[in-house]
C-alpha cells in the first residue's frame, strides 16, 4: 500500500465516520430519495400523500438505526480487513433492515392501521425492504470507496511533487561548486570548463527532477557528474571505487533519486574526516531486481554544521514509496565508523 | 597585517591566497587544513587575523573560533562559508566579520578593514552568552606555554584543585582555567559529578567498591587508580553505574 499519511487501519481509511453531521445528512438525504421512487413508481396502489409520509418517516427511521450502528461500529472496522469489514457493514444494515421492517409489519398488523397493507404480505414486506436497503448500502459504501481512493491519489501526487522539490542540490554545494571554478580558472582553465558543464548536467536534472522519470544510465552518470566535482573541491581526499558495470542502463527510475545518497556519503562521512575516505558505490542486477549500495566512512562523532540532517534520506525514502510501494526497498545500516544505504529497485 | 587560512578544500584555499596576494598590505602567514591546525598555527605564528572555513574536519571553523579567543593576543576571526545560514553563529562565537564563497575581492578587503580596526583597538571580545549552549568537541589549554587541544572523548576526568582543573586524558593531564561547575553543566550528558572536586567521563565508569574503613571508590577505565566518591553524589552514581 502507498503510504500518503493516512493511517493503514483497513476499512476506516476509507469509509467516513458515521458520527458526523454532513454524513448523516448524506445518508438520509439518500434515504429520502429512495423513499420518493419507490413511491413515484407506478403501483397498484398509485401516489398518496398518506403513502409518501409513512415511507418518509418508515426509510429515514431505517437510515438512522443504520447509521447509530455504523457509527458505534467504528471501533470493530479498526481491527478487520477492509473485505470483512465491508461484509460486517452490509451485514448490520441487512440485519437492522430485516429487523425494523418485521417490526413495522408487527406493529401495524396488530394497531390494524393498514399502512403496509399494500406491500404484500409479512414476507414479501421484510425481504423488499430488507434488499433494497443492502443494494443502497453497497452503492454508498462504492461510492465513498471510490471517493477516498480519489482523494488519496490527488493527494499522494501532490506529496510526490513537493518531495522531489526538495530533492534539488544544495546551496552549499552550488556555492562552493561556484568558488571551485573561480579558483580553477586562472591556473586550470580546462578543469574550470568541464566542472562548468557537470555543473549544469546536474542543475538541469535538479530543475526538471518531480517532472517525470530519467533512466538508471542517466541517474549514475549524473552522480559521476556530481563526485567529478567534489573531487575537485576536497582533492585526494575524495576516492570513489565503482563497481556499477553490469547495471541494465535503460531501466526507468525517478529522477535524481540516487544522487542525494551520494552527496549524503561525500557531505557526512568524506568532509568530515580530516584524511577523506573510500565512497563505494556497487550494483548488482537480477532478472527482478536492481540492488545499489553506497558506502562510506564517517567520523566517530558528527559535526556541529553536518548534524541532523536527515531529510535528504527521508526524501529518498518516500519518494521510494511513493513510486514503487512495498516493492522498492532502502536499508540503512549505520555501524561503527562506516553508513551504509542499500537500494533495491523492482525492474518490471 | 599578518592573515592565516584555514580551510579544508585546496582549491578553497588557492584562491584566498590568490585574493590575498594581490593585496599589499597582507601578508600570508600559512595556512591550515582544519580547525585545530588552524588553532595552533595561529598559536605559534600570531597572526592579526585569521579567515575561517566553517564546514571543516576534526574541530569546526566556529568552536576553533572559540579556542581562538582564549590565545593572549586578540585575533581578529573573518569567517568565509558556503551559504550563510551560520551567520548568527558566527556572530555569537565573536567574528568581526563573514564573508560568503566565492569571495569578491571588495568584500575580502572590507572584511579585512574591520579586522585591521580590531587588531588596532586591541581588546577582547566578550563571550556571547549563546555560546555556553554549544558544547566543544575539545579543550583547549596550556601545557609548558604550548597551546594543546585535547578531544572531549579523550578525557577520563576532571578534577579541581585551587584555582585550577586539572584534565586527565588518554594522554597525560592539562591545567584549565575553569570552573568545575561550568564544565558539568557544558558537557552534562557525557560527565558526571562524583565528589565536590570531580567528574567523570561516563563511558569510563567502571564498578563502584568500599574500602575497609567504609569509603567509596569509582573505577575508571583508562585511569590509575580509582577515584573517591562522596556520600552526597553515591545514591545517583550507584543508578547510573547500574543503568550502564
């Protein structure tokens, strides 16, 4: 299941709570409409006034003892599945229907008013009433189905959207990227254009990233842009071994959903170690799967500037979700001296 | 005026000093690849002024501004970072000025106007009160008139004696000029009291023992021999060494 914030609690994350007023009035608006074609509709009996005033009080009376029960029944949803909750919901209102009507029918039989007398007889009365109201049910129970699906989408698109926002590169890095190419251009002219270039190849991405998909081939040659420049900036202490040569180039993944994790390794675990370190990156591919790992060194005790900043992991971790569900998976092993984040991407 | 770099990036460091050479008034002393190089270069080269990198290894540019302020002859701090969101920080850890990467020429020699007035008036800066909240990552003191940082998770204990503390680390001991009660109050989650003269690093405690004679002795892990604990601090220390 996506995860949009809605708690995952089965039946209630979609069906409204009963209790509140602009439900209620929902439902026994509905109520009366049902009232009013059954009454409508051609019958040996024709239209009354006397017909439509009984069926009126008969279904809105109906429509609140449902509505009592599914209310209190909120509780129970909590802890069902959403098809046995669903099925124990349409069961309570059968329930309550083939109870009232049999009630109705008894009360009227025996004050010799007459009311029903046109709706055949003790049977056929309960089993209309006892139908009608289940088939009614169903369709507002689809309906609210259908309408919070909806909502969750738009909702879940718009987090999407947000989340690759933030995804874009960091100030710090575009500045001190900046302040590297000044210091190159008077001794090392060539390095100035080229770290120019990586440069722009990530700004470009950064800019379009929430605005659809790139490939794995891309998202790992961006993140070659990315160390070309860092290493640039922090010199030898930068080193990177590779071992990415067997990734399926073309496979369709989020945009800059990788880089973050690299520029997480360079910024916590390479700059703050006075000596840098080894940033490993290694892929390995399935016919399902494509797993990555990053792996870095880090300091014993994180740096004032450098500490609490796990947004760009929790970035990366939504947007998982929100892509690829319970099918794409981030681990993160944070053991003594080393951070390691493992990927795993479904390739179908 | 004599000025000392120090940043963690080469490149960074190339073109501050390119800055700084065409100014004639300057003079580059040396340069240092972190903050605690660049705490005791600036020790043995007495600059005027010192431009600090804030994002650096081992000890950050703001708290090696802190350990700046304590050298005898005031230094004037320039920080030069990336992107200003420390530039509060900045102030409160007592800089003359900030300047952001890349450096204008313009702004550098502005920034080092400020620091030549500073150096000029001579007096020190008073410590912010907001720096007391950011606890250091070392300690800086004096040991035979050299400056030595000694990192916070080297040290066993500190123990009081006159109008000194005495820093027993990894290493050997330093003499600061602190107050106990400052120092239990700075690095609260890491140290703990156990007598009127003395706290301990809690990741060293060892068991706690009784003497023949019913006093109470702590074990240190790293240490020599154990230290006293005092009736007073006994109930609390027994807690915490069965919690560890």
């Amino acid at each position: 299941m996506r995860d949009d914030g809605i708690p995952s609690d089965g039946i209630t994350r979609w069906l409204p709570d009963f209790c509140v007023l602009p439900v209620v009035a929902a439902v026994m608006l509905v109520a009366e409409l049902v009232v009013l074609v059954i009454v409508i509709s051609p019958s040996p009996q024709g239209f009354s006034v006397d017909r439509l005033l009984f069926a009126t009080v008969f279904g809105e009376w109906l429509a609140l003892c449902c509505l009592v029960c599914l209310c209190r029944m909120r509780p129970i949803w909590r802890r069902l599945k959403p098809l046995p909750g669903v099925v124990a919901a349409l069961f309570a209102v059968t329930a309550i229907a083939a109870l009232a009507s049999l009630l109705v029918k008894l009360i009227d039989a025996g004050a010799g008013l007459g009311l029903t007398e046109g709706d055949g007889d003790r049977l056929e009365f309960v089993a209309s009433t006892t139908l009608i109201t289940l088939l009614v049910a169903a369709a507002l129970l689809r309906y609210y189905y259908v309408r919070a699906q909806w909502q969750r989408e738009t909702r879940a698109q718009a987090k999407a959207q947000v989340v690759a926002l933030q995804a874009r590169i960091r100030p710090h890095f575009l500045f001190n990227s900046m302040n590297t190419i000044a210091s190159l251009i008077p001794s090392r002219p060539k390095d100035a254009e080229r770290a120019v270039e990586d440069l722009s190849e990530l700004f470009r991405a950064a800019l379009a990233a929430g605005e659809g998909m790139s490939t794995l081939g891309e998202e790992l040659e961006l993140i070659d842009r990315y160390l070309a420049i860092e290493a640039l900036r922090l010199g030898d202490r930068l080193r990177v071994d590779r071992d990415i040569a067997s990734m399926p180039a073309d496979l369709a993944i989020p945009s800059l959903l990788l880089q973050p994790l690299v520029e997480n390794a360079v910024l916590h675990g390479i700059q703050p170690l006075p000596g840098g370190g080894t940033v490993e990156i290694r892929g390995t591919t399935t016919p399902e799967r494509v797993d990555l790992t990053i792996r870095n060194p880090r300091p014993q005790v994180a740096p004032a500037y450098a500490r609490g900043n796990r947004t760009a992991l929790e970035n990366v971790r939504q947007r998982m979700r929100y892509h690829y569900g319970e099918r794409g998976k981030l681990e993160v092993d944070a053991g003594d001296g080393y951070y390691q984040v493992a990927v795993s991407i479904p390739r179908a | 005026m004599k000025v000392l770099i120090a940043d963690d990036e080469p490149l960074a460091r190339e073109r501050l000093a390119a800055l700084l050479a065409e100014l004639p008034e300057v003079q580059l002393v040396g340069q240092a690849v972190d903050g605690r190089e660049a705490v005791l270069r600036a020790e043995e080269l007495r600059p005027d002024c010192v431009i600090l990198d804030i994002a650096m290894p081992v000890l950050d540019g703001l708290e090696a501004a802190r350990h700046l302020a304590q050298i005898e002859n005031p230094i004037a701090v320039i920080f030069c970072t990336a992107y200003d969101e420390h530039a509060l920080a900045a102030f409160e850890a007592s800089a003359v000025d900030y300047v952001v990467k890349p450096v204008r020429r313009e702004r550098l020699v502005a920034a080092l106007e400020r620091a030549r007035r500073f150096t000029g008036e001579r007096f020190r800066m008073p410590i912010a009160p907001g720096q007391a909240a950011q606890r250091r990552t070392h300690i800086c003191a004096r040991l035979r008139g050299n400056l030595k940082l000694v990192p916070v998770s080297d040290i066993l204990y500190f123990l009081a004696e006159d109008k000194y503390v005495v820093v027993h680390h990894v290493g050997g001991e330093v003499l600061i000029e602190e107050s106990l009660k400052a120092l239990e109050t700075e690095f609260a989650d890491r140290f703990v009291r156990i007598h009127r003269n003395c706290l301990v690093a809690t990741e060293r405690l060892g068991g706690l023992k009784r003497t023949p004679d019913g006093r109470m002795f702590a074990d240190i892990r790293g240490a020599e021999a154990p230290l006293e604990v005092s009736r007073r601090n006994l109930p609390s220390l027994r807690k915490l060494v069965k919690a560890l």
